[in-house]
C-alpha cells in the first residue's frame, strides 16, 4: 500500500504519495487551512502509513482525527524527536533539517555532502564521509531580508527577488537587491571553500534561483525532504510492520 508524506513547513504544506522510497504524485498548499487541507487528501484514499512533519506542531486533538484516516501515524514535530536519536541527530534538528540529512547521506553513500536550504532561513548543514552529522548554520533566507529591511527601517522600500542584479547598486532598490543577493553568494562561496571536497546540494524554494548563479558543480534536489520522509518512513515500516 501507498504511504502519504506531509511536511507542514513555516509557509506552505507539501505532500507525496510514496511507494517505498519512490516518490509519487506530489501536492502543495499554501495558506492558513493547513489541516483541512491535509484531511482532503485523505478523503479518497488511506494511507498505509501516513507521516506528518510540522514546523508548529500536531496538536492531540488533530493526531486523534489522523489516527483514524490512516493504517498508521508517524508523527515528527518538536513532540517526536526519537527518530532523530534513531538515526544519530541530535534533538535541537528541526524535521526538515533532519530528513535532507538523512536523503544527503543515502543519495551520496560514503561521500562528505554541504547541503544547503533556501527556505524562509537559509540553513547549511555537513555530513562526514562517514554520514555523520558535523553540525550546521542557520540565517535568514532570501525573502526573509528583503522583509526585515523594509520591517526594521524607515525608509527602505519592500524589494522582490530580482532576476539579475549589478555588481554594485545605482539606486536604493537596486542596491538592495545586489546587497541581498550579493550576500547570500558569498556566504555559498565561503561555505563551499570551508569544505571544498564536499558534494553540494541545493534544496528548498529558492534552490533553482541560486543554483543558475553559481560556477561550480552542484546538485539540486527540489524535493529533498520529502525524500528524506519517505527513508523514514521506509525504516518504520521495515522495522515494525514487516
């Protein structure tokens, strides 16, 4: 039987129907009805194993309405951290930081990996040859910047992700967008030469966009953590339900 993966992030939810660790048809949703949403999705179908990853959490009320649409709940949140000593990550992981890490290290066996996520923050976090987790960083992401510049000052206009940008600006818009921008690449240029024999990725909203501007080889793999999901709950199923 199918498996349904569900990463409620902080901005949108997305969704994939899996068989194993093939992913399937695949669903995003962006707005407040997260839950009903999540619950349209089950309408026609029950899943074998239906797995939740939330940034805000399920409440107990909601995981009693799950538990009777699916033939079994795998519940990640703030809530549920012992997959992530399962698996040797520590606790303070976030969900979706811990499934890419999990997808990096089957992806790229016995290879170190960078993997970076252009979210609403920018995280960058390492793994060993060995598939060991070496820690990691966490900024604001791209649009988050562009947001706290207009947010936190007075004059500063509210500026889009720009297609191109010059090296410097000539106006305050585009001085944004080149500072913006600008230092996102640097901050890629300097992590990918603190380590440069890792494997890089690229994942999340933004990975495309960043990925054009760079010289280098890298990887993108837009739907990393649901991956990471599936491998999850793979294990679960292997371990409990076979």
């Amino acid at each position: 039987m199918a498996h349904l993966l569900v990463e409620a992030g902080n901005t949108a939810l997305k969704a994939a129907w899996a068989e194993g660790t093939t992913l399937g048809k695949t669903f995003r949703y962006q707005g407040e009805k997260m839950m009903d949403y999540l619950l349209s999705l089950l309408e026609k179908d029950r899943p074998e194993v239906l797995t939740v990853a939330s940034a805000y959490g399920v409440m107990p009320e909601e995981e009693e309405i799950l538990r009777t649409r699916c033939g079994h709940l795998i519940i990640l949140d703030r809530a549920h951290t012992g997959f992530l000593l399962r698996h040797n990550l520590p606790e303070y992981l976030s969900y979706d930081r811990a499934a890419e890490l999990i997808a990096a290290g089957f992806l790229f066996k016995e290879k170190p990996v960078t993997v970076f996520d252009f979210g609403t923050t920018l995280t960058v976090d390492f793994l060993s040859r060995e598939g060991r987790y070496l820690g990691g960083n966490i900024s604001p992401g791209c649009r988050t910047r562009f947001k706290s510049l207009e947010r936190y000052s007075k004059s500063l206009p509210l500026v889009d992700t720009p297609e191109n940008i010059t090296p410097e600006g000539h106006s305050i818009k585009s001085s944004i967008e080149s500072g913006v921008i600008s230092g996102i690449m640097f901050e890629i240029e300097g992590y990918t030469r603190l380590r440069p024999e890792n494997i890089v990725i690229f994942t999340g909203g933004d990975a495309i966009y960043f990925a054009k501007k760079m010289k280098n080889s890298i990887f993108v793999v837009c739907n990393l953590v649901l991956m990471g999901l599936a491998l999850i709950t793979e294990d679960y199923v292997k371990k409990n339900l076979k």
